[in-house]
C-alpha cells in the first residue's frame, strides 16, 4: 500500500511526523551537543589554555630537576612504564611499613591527578598519595594519560583503561587481588577532571568485566555534568563573606578554556562517559564516592549525583528553596555547626546509603587538598592551615570507608 501523503499544514494545524521529529532532534541539539565556538572566542580559549601550558612547562621541569638532586619525602618508591604507553610512566607508593622483599599483598588505591583533561601530572598528587598509602597500609598507583587539546576525549580514557590493566595484571605488584573478595581489594579515586574520568573509565566493559575490577570508584570535587555551562553552575554556589576566598571561584575563569580544549565539537554531552552524571547505576562499580567542596560551583552535581545513584532524592539545582539550590549553607560552618572540621551528622555534608558515599568538606576551595593547587590559589596563613587539617580528615575518612565498608579489612 502507498504511504499517505503528508497533509498541508495550516496555522495551528498538527505537523507532519517527520517535521516534529526534526524538530525534536533540533532542541535536543541546543542543550546537548557541543556546537562550534565563534572564531574570536576560540581564539581567546585557545590563547588562554595554550598560555597556561606554556607558563606550566618550565616550572614542571624546574621542578622535576630540583627534586632530581633532592628528592621530597613524598615520592613514590617506583616510577614504571609499561609497553602499552611508554610515554606515561606511572607512580607506585608503598605503605612506609611495608617489606618489599614480603609476599603479603595490599588493598590497592589508582589515582588520577586532575588539571582540567589539558594541564596537571601525576606528581602533582605525590603528596596525597604518600600520605594516604603511610595512612592507611595501602598501595597506591598514579595513573596517567595525554592531555588535549592534542588528546581530547576520549583518548584520556582508553590511555587510563590501557594502564589499568596492565598494572593489575602486573604480577611484580602487590596488589591484593583476591583477599576478602572474589575481586579482590581495589578502587580508584580522581581529582576534579581525574574524577570525571574515574567514573568514565569505570563504564569500559573491559574495566567492568574484569575480574579485579575497582570495587569502589571515588570522584573528589569532579566536573560531572558538563551539559551545564559555568553560569548555570554558579547558580549552585554559596558565597560566604565569612570566609577567605570565599568570594571567588578561580576555576570559572579557566573551566570554557579547559572544556574547549577537551570536547570536540558535535560531541553529545550528556553522552555517561563524557558527563559521568548521566551514568547508569548498572554500569558503575559496586561503591560510589562523592567529595565536593562547599565553596566550589561544581559541588553541586556531585551532591545531585550522589543523591542519584544511592536512590536519594535529587536535590533540584533551579529551586527557589535555597536549602536545594546551594550545596552546603550559606554561614560560615564553624560558627553555624560550631566545628572547624567535617560534618559528618548532617546529610547535607555526608551520609553513607545504597553503596553511596557522600562527604562535603566545609568552607573550601576546589584543590584544597593539594600542595600545588593551594600554592596557585593562595590565601593566607589560616586558610593554609585550615585546608591542609581537613586534607588529613578527608585522607581519614575516605580511608575508613573504604577500609571498613568497601574492603571490610
């Protein structure tokens, strides 16, 4: 039977099929699609970005070479390269207490440094990873990956999947492979673009299927809606007047450069390894952590994700109602909760249900728990201080939790 012509469309008559389709693929389109920037604002981005990686150049190697002839008390005890990426070595900690001469294997910890998926290394975590393999008698392993805008996405995911396995089939590792578990004891946590891309990398069937998959994937103050731009995204952020730095957010000047350099355009953004916010519970590790900042506009995707994939209800981002619209409070936590530190009976800053764990550090900065990013940020003695004592309770609690409830050591 022939098909029926479409009819003729008048005023406030009904479209043909084809039509509405089209136009529904069209307003898809404008919300989540990363369309072409215009010339002059590429220009600006890419100047930007490209000034940020010409100044960051020499200053890495003057300090590789410093720490050549003088080597920090926070590095790793093995820097090793595997066949599958020669060109990014990774970064191994043993435990201080640990003989390496001992067959006892460890719970493992992967981390990925952050920098926007364009700038950073795997030593600007050093510090952290030190202290939390000394912490906890845990094995840590900093993995790598290329950087856009030369490797956009997702290069950095496959370059992350690659080394991933290769450490874990590495049997002159000691990583605890089968103990307490028919997949033994690991996870892997990331650092803002490197949380991004532990929740991606978690989604590869080859990561997923593998028999010593991460049991738990942790996202610490992570870009995971990137459908949203940065003024939507500042809607969500309380400004604290009360605080030091509480009045900026240095990433919203750099996060269009950043994401200009790492999605290519045409790219579907709400696409779950792009925007691991869109992820489907299924295909995620069995445990879930979630570490926002309070005074970071990207803390609030991570609160709305976490409510998400423990089964919580979302708090809406577009409320009138401040207590949903703001992740955190609007007072300073130390005068209105009377505590300097975490908040751990307050679900609006932490709670543990359905395998999801949720931590909101209080009064904070994005990086506030790393020595390079705190040294960018600036600030002065007390705000120093303050954000390197609840690095050490972040480093505390994300270890009990993964120790008692993802590991039960």
């Amino acid at each position: 039977m022939a098909s029926e012509a479409p009819q003729e469309v008048g005023d406030g008559q009904q479209q043909p099929q084809q039509q509405q389709d089209q136009q529904q693929i069209t307003e898809i389109d404008k919300t989540s699609r990363r369309h072409a920037v215009p010339f002059f604002s590429k220009l600006s981005r890419a100047s930007y970005l490209y000034a940020i990686k010409g100044i960051t150049a020499p200053l890495i190697w003057f300090q590789e070479w410093r720490e050549y002839f003088n080597p920090p008390d926070g590095r790793p005890n093995i820097v090793k390269s595997y066949e599958c990426r020669p060109e990014l070595p990774i970064r191994i900690f043993f435990p201080a207490s640990y003989d390496q001469t001992s067959p006892q294997t460890l719970p493992t910890l992967f981390t990925i440094h952050g920098g926007g998926w364009c700038i950073g290394q795997s030593r600007d975590d050093d510090e952290w990873n030190r202290k939390f393999a000394d912490g906890n008698n845990v094995l840590v392993i900093a993995l790598n990956y290329a950087k856009a805008p030369g490797s956009p996405f997702p290069t950095a995911i496959y370059d992350l999947q690659a080394l991933l396995l290769a450490a874990l089939a590495d049997e002159s590792l000691p990583i605890d492979r089968t103990s307490n578990s028919a997949r033994g004891r690991t996870a892997i946590l990331g650092f803002s673009a490197g949380g991004n891309l532990t929740l991606a990398v978690c989604q590869l069937a080859d990561i997923k299927n593998h028999v010593n998959c991460p049991l738990a994937a942790i996202s610490v103050y992570g870009s995971l809606d990137l459908s949203l731009s940065v003024e939507e995204k500042l809607r969500n952020r309380p400004f604290k007047s009360g605080v030091e730095l509480g009045q900026g957010d240095y990433l919203t000047g750099m996060a269009p450069a950043f994401e200009w350099g790492y999605i290519p355009e045409g790219q579907d953004l709400t696409d779950a390894l792009l925007s691991p916010a869109f992820a489907e519970r299924k295909d995620l590790p069995e445990f879930l952590g979630f570490v926002g900042c309070e005074l970071d506009f990207l803390a609030h995707e991570s609160w709305r994700a976490a409510c998400r994939f423990s089964g919580k209800k979302v708090p809406d981002r577009e409320s009138e109602d401040i207590l949903e619209r703001i992740c955190g409070i609007e007072g300073v936590v130390k005068e209105v909760k009377g505590t300097d530190g975490l908040v751990l009976d307050d679900e609006r800053y932490g709670f543990e249900e359905g395998g999801v764990k949720w931590l909101l550090v209080p009064d904070v900065v994005h990086g506030f728990d790393s020595v390079s990013a705190r040294d960018f940020v600036g600030g002065g003695e007390e705000t120093r201080r303050d954000a390197e004592r609840k690095e050490g309770l972040e480093r505390e609690e994300l270890g009990r939790w993964l120790k008692e409830v993802v590991w039960k050591v």
